[in-house]
C-alpha cells in the first residue's frame, strides 16, 4: 500500500513540474511559441580540420579584451581594435598599443575604414547607438538607432562604406539583441536585413529583409555588389547596387560547415570570412527538437547545454569572387583561439578577432 502511495505521489509530482513547466513556456518564453520553424545545422565540412590557427601570435594580451572585428588604416599601417571595455585601441607599425579613443559603450561590433570628408576615421556599430563614426576629433553618432524616439535599426551588426559615400550595413534582428543573439538561433526565424544609408541625403532603405541573422558585410573589389552573411542559414548572398545586375540578389556561397560572421575583402578580390560554430558537438539532436528549444528559451542558464559551440572552436576561409573555398584555417578544440568573429588581410599577415579572448591575433599567411 505504502509503495502504491509512493508511486502515485512521483507520478503526481511528475505530472504537476510537466504542467509548471509547460505554463512557463506559454507563458514566458521568449521566442515565438509556434512550431513551424526550423533550426539549419551547419553542413559538413568538405576539409578536414587542421591546427593553423595555432600557429597565431597573441598581440596587446591583457589590454585587448573580446574584439569582435578589426579594421587597418593600410596608408599608415595601422591597426584598430575595439574592447568591451569601450576604449578603441591603435596598433601602429612599430608595434606600441595606444588607447585611441573610447566609444563609452560595451556594446561595439562591426569596424569599417572611412576615408571621406577629408579625413581618415572609422565606423564602428553600436549595438545601442547605431553608427558610431571615430577619428581624431573624437567620437559621434552618424546614423542613430532612434529617430523621432522610433528605433529604425534594431542590432547593428557590421558596416562598410563605399567610394561614393554610401554606406551598406547589417541589422541582424529586430527582435533580439546583442546580449541574448542565441535566441535569435533557436526561434530560427528571419528577423535580419540588409540596409543603405545616403549620408547625402539622410535616407535609410532596405535592401533585403527576411534574413535569418544578417551578419558581416562587405563591398566587392570593384563595389559592384555587397555581400551579408546570413549566418543562421549558413551562406553569404551578394545584393548587386551597380550595374547591369543593379538591385538582384544571388548566392555567393552556402552550404558551409559554420555560421558566417564578419567577412572581409582581401587584396587579392577574395573574401576572409570568420565561422561561427553555435551548437557544442554531439548536442545536435537538442535542436532537432522544438520542445528543448522553447525549454532552452524559457531557461536561459541552460543555453549553455546548447550554444557553446563557439567557444570550442574557430575557423575562417577564404573564398573567391567565384564562391569556391581557397583556403580553411582551424583551431580545432579551441586551444588558442575561439569564437573567431573577424579575420582582416594587410600585409601577407591575418588580424584576428574574437568574442572569446583578450588579445588580437596575428597569423603569418607565408608560414601556413
């Protein structure tokens, strides 16, 4: 009789934390509560891994602290970087580090050069500000989030700025931001597009939209198109702005073996793009299954459990204007590097950023 009793209690308690647990999620969870959506698992990799990465050399160790992507004035050599921390740091060509200017922001991602009115500076995303633009003046708002108290850009992610002015940036999602991204990943719906503004004219369009997380961007070696990395559908789509292919879209790459970050032009007309690995090995299934994803949602301290892949792992490749892959560098396991989230080409050496380190690494392309 006792054991009977026991047994309907457990079943009970049982049923009563399913319940709790369900009403939680209707309740509260975050990400939308339909089921029609579906999480994309990065593909695999046509390449075996291999340990380039670390091979790199760790520069301004200790003052540079979770650098999402890095910038090269090439007319001077010089290197820029941003931290957590707000400040934006220089790495001039003798090697010294200077504390360059701070943004007063823990929210800074994309860099970009920006030669224009005479006088070189830099743009630089804010996740909460919009478009910062920096140069020995100081720091200011070029394009705010907020116009009129209305936000016109949600999470600005990555930007470039083009010969004639134009600049060409990522909002990644309009419903999440910087500080809870993953649960962009687990809702698996598009909330990201890819934005002009006309500082001319002070006018923001939208280029594409229903992007799922767009990410890096980057001008062609001719500016005849953009590329945004889409990085939770795992491809890189070019947005033709000039012209006979003016305002159509096709597909750079797809099919990668990682999410794709910043990318980045190389000297050579090619592309450097940094991948994002978001789902810890052998927890695939977890994905699979839309409960655990709303559970994940609804608890974020057991995300964990889920998107950490990131910081096991970096990769970056080089891919022709043709989408073939030239080149793959790994760190495997994580041992030096991981989290890689920007790779910049200037003189025959890749700058490297991460989300996960508190240096900037330096990786000799003639050594690999």
């Amino acid at each position: 009789m006792a054991l009977k009793l026991r047994r309907q209690w457990v079943v009970g308690w049982l049923g009563s934390l399913v319940v709790a647990v369900w009403m939680q999620i209707m309740l509260f969870c975050p990400i939308s509560t339909d089921f029609d959506s579906v999480i994309e698992l990065p593909f695999s990799s046509l390449t075996p891994l291999n340990k380039e990465l670390q091979k790199l050399s760790k520069l301004g160790e200790g003052l540079v602290k979770d650098a999402e992507d890095v910038c090269v004035d090439e007319s001077a050599g010089i290197v820029y970087v941003g931290s957590r921390t707000g400040w934006i740091h220089r790495l001039h060509p003798n090697g010294s580090w200077e504390n360059w200017k701070n943004a007063h922001s823990q929210t800074l991602l994309g860099f970009a050069p920006s030669p224009s009115n005479h006088q070189w500076g830099i743009l630089v995303c804010d996740t909460q500000k919009g478009i910062l633009k920096v140069n020995e003046d100081g720091c200011s708002v070029l394009l705010s989030s907020h116009v009129n108290q209305t936000r016109m850009i949600s999470f600005p992610d990555d930007v470039v700025e083009a010969a004639d002015g134009n600049i060409y940036l990522s909002d990644a999602s309009s419903k999440f931001g910087l500080h809870n991204w993953y649960l962009d990943f687990l809702e698996a719906k598009p909330h990201g597009r890819l934005l002009k503004y006309d500082p001319s004219s002070h006018q923001i369009s939208t280029l594409l939209d229903n992007l799922h997380f767009a990410n890096g961007v980057a001008l062609s070696a001719d500016q005849n198109y953009v590329v945004v990395c889409e990085s939770f559908k795992y491809r890189c789509i070019k947005y033709w702005v000039e012209g006979q292919k003016q305002g159509e879209t096709e597909i750079l790459i797809d099919h990668l073996p990682g999410a794709p970050d910043n990318i980045n032009l190389a000297p050579d007309g090619s592309f450097w793009i940094a991948l994002l690995h978001p789902i810890r090995d052998g927890w695939e299934f977890v994905a699979r299954s839309k409960m655990a994803r709303h559970i994940l949602a609804t608890f974020p301290n057991l995300c964990d459990l889920l998107v950490n892949g990131v910081r096991r792992r970096a990769t970056v490749i080089k891919v022709g204007e043709d989408g073939r892959i030239l080149r793959k560098l790994d760190d495997p396991t994580g041992k030096v590097i991981s989290f890689l989230t920007s790779a910049v080409e200037f003189q025959d050496h890749l700058y490297l950023g991460s989300l996960n380190a508190n240096f900037l690494g330096k990786l000799s392309l003639t050594d690999t």
